[in-house]
C-alpha cells in the first residue's frame, strides 16, 4: 500500500515532462536523449554491482574458511560484522545501487512515455495501453498513507514486544541450558564451536544469516538438531529429520558424513530422509535408497 501511495504521488506530480504538447520532432529528441541517459546509467549501475560483487568476496571467502583470530588464548571469529568500517561501506554501496537502479526506472519511464506518444501519432489512434489503464485503476484507490505508516508503527512495536516477552521466557526457562548444551556440543564436534561463542543470546539469535557457506549450513544444521532433541525431550515426539542436499552450501563429503553420522549416533530412532544427488555417504550405506530416474511424479506408482 505505501509503494501504491508513493506511485500515486509521483503520478500526481510532475516529473515526467507532459508529451501530448510536444511536436513529435521534439519528441524523437526526448526520446534519443533519454536512451542515451538510460545506457549509461546501466553502465554506471554495472560497475557499482561490480564494486559491491568484489567488496563481498573476502569477507565471504573468510567465513568460508571459518577463519578466526587468537586474542589472548581465545579464539574469535573473522566475520564481515567486525572487520573495520566493512558495514558502513557495503552500506554505502547498497544506497548508491538503489539510487541509481531509481533513476534507470525514471529514465525507462520517461522513455516509454515518449515512445508511446511517438507511436500513437504515427498510428493517429488514440488508443490506451494496458499499462495505462492499470495506472487509471490504480490512481482511484483511496489510500490513507498516514494511517498506514501509523497501522505499520504500531505493528512493528508490537512484533518487537511480543518478540522481547518469548526471549525472557525462554531465557528464563531450563530449556536455554539444554539448547545450549546441544548447540555447544554438535559445534565442537564439527569445528564450529568459535562462531557460537557469545554466551546463552546466541541460542536465541535470528542473525544466523549474517554467517554464509559452509559455516552458516553447519549452524543451521546444528540447531535444527537441538530444536529436534528439545521437542523429544520436552514433548515425547520423535520428529522425522529430513535433509534436502547435504552436500550443498560448501560441504564437502567428509563434513557431510560428520553431520549425518552425529544423526546415526545420537538419534537412531528417528525416521531420516536425506535428498541428494550424491549416494556416496559412508554414514547411509545400508539404507533403502530410491533413485528417481524420472522425476518425483514420473517415479510415483499409477
């Protein structure tokens, strides 16, 4: 609704130049010059995702590596969140890409409005594009951006509150302790035990993705892995694990089996579903494999 409210209000004004008081000459002119804008914005836009592409390629290699520093006997790791004013320049790139990815939309529209005009004439009928028409349909709607920017407060305010009241139950509850235990446990054996060093917050983080490659796949799988064994512990159920791709996000085999062989160990009795490409886990060799030679449908019985 607010995207539909700031449509409305460029609409409304008047930034695009008005094309049905040009002569047509004048017109072909708008529209080459505009090309020519829109051809080097794009450029100007390339070169930014370029800068922004490359600006991301050590951090991500460095958490790929789970690279991390020793301070004093503890080992920290190397994230793109405390390397020295990483943030604030990626931050800086994003701006710049969004300005200019607006600016090439402004372009492309005051184009597509001359070409329109320019076209029209040459065909000398007056005939409305769907584009157009959804523009009409869109400019009736009533809309109270006020109210929505207000309705949209006080809902963010509220999701941050109920968030903050499930953090100190559960902060406050035994659970936290067996998670953690969990978490610290798995992470150890894995070799990821440094990117979960930030006391009992981390068990309730939603800043997983902050990590990437390897590292992130392995934490992720990690506190499924905990969240399972907490349901079971609490409730009496034992969940089905199911794995889509363990070999994907960098893993290689050697740390797939790690992983799958922690899941043999420690929750044999629970059904588990691996889907891959690869059938070369040393942890699964017995298991009823079902190669689907002809896709998932093509493979199920008439």
């Amino acid at each position: 609704m607010l995207s539909l409210a700031e449509f409305q209000d460029i609409a409304n004004g008047d930034e695009i130049v008005p094309m049905a008081t040009e002569p047509t000459n004048r017109l072909v002119n708008i529209r080459n010059m505009v090309s020519q804008e829109l051809r080097e914005a794009k450029v100007e836009l390339g070169q930014l995702k370029s800068i922004k592409k490359e600006s991301e390629e050590l951090p991500r290699l460095i958490e790929k590596y789970s690279v991390c520093i020793d301070i004093n006997g503890r080992q920290y790791p190397v994230t793109r969140d405390n390397i020295s004013n990483y943030l604030e320049n990626d931050e800086y790139l994003k701006s710049a890409i969004r300005q200019k990815e607006s600016e090439i939309e402004f372009l492309k529209k005051k184009y597509n409005n001359a070409d329109e005009e320019i076209e029209k004439r040459r065909r000398l009928v007056d005939v409305k594009t769907s584009i157009e028409k959804l523009e009409e349909q869109l400019m009736k709607i009533p809309i109270d951006q006020d109210g929505i920017e207000k309705a949209l407060a006080e809902a963010k305010a509220q999701k941050k509150k109920n968030s903050d009241e499930i953090r100190r139950i559960i902060m406050d509850g035994d659970s936290i302790n067996s998670l953690d235990a969990t978490i610290r446990k798995y992470a150890r054996e894995l070799g990821v035990a440094c990117f979960t060093d930030e006391g009992d917050k981390f068990i309730v983080t939603n800043e997983l993705k902050k990590y990437s490659g390897k590292v992130l796949f392995q934490i992720t799988y990690i506190f499924k892995l905990a969240y399972i064994s907490l349901i079971r512990e609490k409730m009496g159920l034992t969940l089905p694990i199911i794995i889509d791709s363990p070999r994907s996000g960098e893993i290689l085999k050697d740390a797939a089996d790690k992983m799958l062989n922690i899941i043999r160990r420690d929750y044999g009795d629970h059904q588990l579903i691996v889907a891959s490409v690869f059938n070369d886990f040393d942890s699964l060799k017995g298991c009823n494999a079902i190669e689907l030679k002809r896709g998932v449908f093509g493979t199920l019985p008439e």
